[in-house]
C-alpha cells in the first residue's frame, strides 16, 4: 500500500484528487489533505506518506519551499507538482529539487494513471531490492534479524540452491563428482533476473553448503519453499 498525502489550497480540487485515487487505486491509501505548505511539511514529518500530491502557490508556506524543507530532513519522499500554468522559473527550481512528475489542472484521469502506475512500479523495485538484500544478509548470517522486517510480510520465495562442485558426504547421502566451472556474468545473471522475476544470489567459499543447510530450518519455519541440485 502506497500512502498518498494532498497538499493543496482548492478544495474542490484536492477533494476531487482524493476521491479519484480512492476509488480508482486500491494500491493506493489517501492520508489527508493538507491547505497549505507548512501543514503539509508537518504532516509528512509526521505521517512519512511515500507520495505528495503539492500545489506550488499557497499562503503561509508555498510548495517548492515545503519541498526543500522536506529533502533537509532526509526523506526520500515522491513529489507530483500540481499546477494550472508552466513557469519556466518554477520548473527549474522543481527540476532543481529532483521533481520531474506533475499534473496539470484541470486533472486529466489518463495522466493520474501514469503517474501512480509508474510510482507503484518504483515501490515494487525498491521492495524487491530490500528484500533481496534481506535474504541475501540471512543466508550468510548465523543471527538472522528476527522477526523479518514489514517489507517481507506477505512475502512467499521458492530457494533453488544450485551447488557447484562435490558435496559434502557427512551433510548428503551421495558425493557428486566435479565439473567445470564456468562463472557466469553480472550482466547474465540480471538478464535473467528481469526475464523470469527472480532474485540471483551467488553464495561463495569452500563448503559453503554448510551453512546453507545450517540456515534452512529457518527459511522453513517461516514457510519459505526451497529446491536443492547439482550443477551440471
């Protein structure tokens, strides 16, 4: 669920952009509307929405300044300037600010789509970026962080360990021999990656099946699926 907070001075503007997304964008959570910059700076130190809808001219503090107020505190918060005319010197300093999403008013429906699509589509990366990186720190760590963070709940993986080389006769019932080992290319393995939506992790080290096995009970306790074979 990606959280959205409105930071705009119409109210039948705002109004109307809430009730949009609401019905429209189940992915999508409408947080509040905020009428002007300094509430909406409040709000979003508060709240930590992943998505800003912010007019630029409002009273008391305008949007441009509520942005740079925000990227001062280190939030890494996506923010979409909602304006009725093009500036040139608004836009250099929202390109300035790292803004490069806005909505022209009167809203058009079509826009509003690209735009939430392509921020559903940078949170489903940054998820998987996190949770690749979870796993990957799990299967080389003896203290797993436990319980798993939030951005692995609802979370289901399937584990192939693919094992190079002989195994371990003590850890499995048979030793396969070895065989050539031909070490494949980052730019493979993200090829890959992107083909068939899985995450790669290439585990080195002698005998480093031993801990995979020392870490798996883990993986099935939390109900994660795992397949083991030979590489050929």
């Amino acid at each position: 669920m990606i959280r959205v907070l409105i930071v705009e001075d119409e109210p039948a503007l705002a109004r109307g952009l809430s009730l949009l997304i609401t019905k429209n964008y189940t992915d999508f959570e409408v947080l509040g509307i905020c009428k002007n910059g300094r509430d909406g700076l409040q709000n979003i130190l508060e709240l930590e929405p992943e998505l800003v809808f912010t007019d630029i001219t409002m009273p008391v503090m305008n949007g441009l300044d509520m942005i740079e107020e925000v990227q001062k505190a280190h939030f890494h918060t996506r923010f979409v300037i909602l304006t009725g005319y093009a500036d040139f010197e608004y836009a250099r300093k929202a390109i300035h600010l790292g803004v490069s999403d806005y909505l022209l008013k009167p809203i058009v429906p079509k826009t509003l789509e690209d735009i939430l699509h392509s921020c559903l589509e940078q949170q489903k990366a940054k998820i998987q970026l996190l949770q690749k990186e979870y796993l990957q720190c799990a299967l080389r760590s003896n203290n797993p962080v436990e319980p798993a963070p939030d951005f692995m709940d609802s979370t289901s993986c399937s584990f192939i360990f693919v094992f190079q080389g002989p195994l371990r006769p003590s850890i499995y019932s048979e030793t396969i021999s070895d065989s050539d080992f031909a070490p494949i290319s980052p730019e493979y393995m993200t090829t890959l990656e992107n083909e068939f939506q899985v995450s790669l992790i290439l585990l080195h080290g002698r005998h480093f099946n031993e801990g995979i096995c020392r870490h798996l009970p883990i993986f099935q306790a939390s109900g994660y699926r795992r397949t083991c074979w030979q590489d050929p």
